[in-house]
C-alpha cells in the first residue's frame, strides 16, 4: 500500500514525447520575395527550368511550395540562390509573379482538363500552311476562340504560298480585322517582323506547316530544327518537342515555338468570351432578349436586326457565328 495514497504520480519521461503533427502555432509572417532577381522562363526541361536573367541564361529547381505545374513557360518569376548562370549552378524558382494572359487547351471538347500552354503573351500567330499538309479551317477557327478567349491579339500567318492560294483564306479571315500574312520560301518578312516588334508572341499550328522554319527565318541562329511532311499520312512529324521562347533581333520582342498540335480543345472556354472580343456585335448583343445564343436560328437576335438595318456587315456577322459555333461544339 502506497505511504501517499492521496497523492497523484506522474510518469517524468512523458514530458519528453515528440510534439503531435501540426501543434506548432502557425504563423501568418511570409517570405518577402519583393527585392530578389526577375527571370523569364524560356523552356523547361525534366524539372529544370531554363531563364533569362538580365540577359544571362540561368537553370533553376522549383521551391516545393509552389506546387507541381505551378510554372509554364513566359513567366516572370522571383529568383533566389545563385542566379549567375555559371556552370553547375542551380538558382530556386520561389515566387511567380501574377499573369497577364494564359493560353490554355484541353485534349479534345468533353475533356475537364485544362493544360497551360504559356502565361504572359501578347499575340497568337496561327501558322497554316496553304499546302503539304492541306489547310484546317476548323483549327484556324478554334485557335481563334482560344485567342479571345485569354485575351490574345490573333494573327493569322498562312506559309508555302508557292504551293497553294492563299487567297480565298485571307478572304474568309477578312471581316474578323485579323493580321494576316501570306509568305512563301524567301519571303520579305519586314511586315511580319512590325507585326511582332515589343509583342510576345505564340505561333501555333499544326506539325509541318513551317512553324519553326519561320523562327529560324525571323531569328537567325536558332537552329530551331524542322522536318518534312509525312507522304503516308499527309501530316507532318513532330520535329519541335518542347515550348520555347526566343527573343528577336532589334526591333525586339519575343516569340514562342510549340510543338506541332492534333487537336484543339475547347471545353474550357466561355463562349461569351467570343462575344466580348467583338466590341461592335457585344453593342448590338445587349438588345438580344435572355437566353439569345446568337445563331441564325434564334428569333428575334439583335444581331440580325442590325445587318437588315446596314449597321452590321453579314460577313462579320457569319464569322463570329461560325467561331461562337466551334466554342460550343
């Protein structure tokens, strides 16, 4: 029988248990980032990121804390650790600064996920060839919902002109006062090079219509590699195989290779982002009555009405239609 029964024990090594998960206070301070280095993301590489940093190309991990595709290519980002590009350097991504545009695609229409291409651009050069592969209009078309979509000025760049017409193309595009350009092998390019002067720009297109051809032509030096196109299938073969970003001789600006694309999802598009991108029809639009999906067959559209007055031009008319169509389907 204990002499103290009135007493309470306590075992000492008990004081001595790790702290459970989670029971450390937590504290709202955070990192201030405000005074490390600027770089821009140029291409990325099996978990390496390649930079530019005043005008030196740095490699550079991600800080965990930024989550795993939390970083496309165009982003400006904050840099920490050693940013001088010297060989066996490595410089950490810690913070990317809020973005300007997002050009984004899903792998086909009834697919939810959304894929980044790239953050910050300007323009969305659509290059498609008049020939050797054969024009898609429905991918000029889906490419040109995706552009309005994420607030992108559309440029339309139709390439091998000595194979094909570009005329009825640059016909049809017309209403829409898109940019467009028609070059062959040894084209002036000065129109082109005006066109992208201070832009970032995104070319687009299909494998095989002369995406990357055009960047060595407009950068001399970027040996940006280039194939032909397949006389099985009429497509091209995949030569570009990862998004990279290059800057242009003086005037300046910057262009954005990708890899030769499939397909051109758009589920994750708000068709009346399509709308919003025409500032005379969305004027017209707000006469529409509720529930108005602007197509030929709905009674009583505001927009027909303003082309029976000759306030509205049909063709530009019939062009919004057909890309308001493609973001639906």
């Amino acid at each position: 029988m204990s002499r103290y029964p009135n007493s309470v024990f306590h075992d000492d090594h008990s004081g001595f248990d790790r702290p459970g998960r989670r029971s450390r206070p937590r504290t709202k301070t955070r990192p201030d980032y405000s005074q490390l280095p600027f770089g821009r993301i140029i291409t990325i590489d099996r978990g390496r990121y390649r930079l530019l940093v005043d005008g030196v190309q740095v490699t550079a991990a991600k800080a965990r804390s930024l989550g795993r595709k939390s970083v496309i290519v165009g982003d400006l980002v904050r840099l920490d650790a050693d940013v001088s590009g010297s060989v066996g350097t490595l410089a950490r991504i810690v913070e990317v600064v809020g973005r300007t545009t997002v050009l984004r695609r899903t792998a086909d229409d009834d697919d939810p996920y959304e894929r980044p291409i790239v953050a910050n651009a300007d323009q969305l050069v659509i290059v498609t060839a008049l020939a050797d592969p054969e024009p898609r209009p429905g991918l000029i078309d889906r490419a040109l919902v995706a552009a309005y979509d994420a607030g992108l000025t559309p440029v339309l760049c139709l390439t091998k002109s000595d194979l094909g017409d570009p005329n009825d193309l640059l016909e049809a595009y017309e209403p829409l006062d898109v940019a467009r350009f028609a070059l062959a092998p040894g084209s002036d390019l000065t129109e082109l090079r005006r066109c992208l002067a201070g832009q970032l720009s995104v070319f687009l297109g299909h494998s095989g219509v002369g995406k990357s051809t055009l960047v060595n032509a407009l950068i001399p030096g970027a040996d940006r590699p280039t194939g032909l196109v397949s006389q099985v299938t009429g497509r091209g073969r995949h030569t570009s195989t990862s998004v990279l970003c290059l800057e242009l001789p003086p005037p300046g600006g910057w262009v954005i290779d990708t890899p030769g694309i499939r397909s051109f999802g758009l589920s994750h598009v708000d068709p009346n982002h399509v709308l919003a991108a025409f500032a005379d029809l969305s004027a017209f639009a707000q006469d529409c009555p509720r529930g108005c999906r602007h197509q030929a067959d709905d009674p009583e559209c505001a927009l027909d009405s303003a082309v029976a007055a000759g306030r509205l031009q049909p063709a530009r008319l019939a062009s919004f239609r057909r890309l308001e169509l493609a973001a639906k389907t």
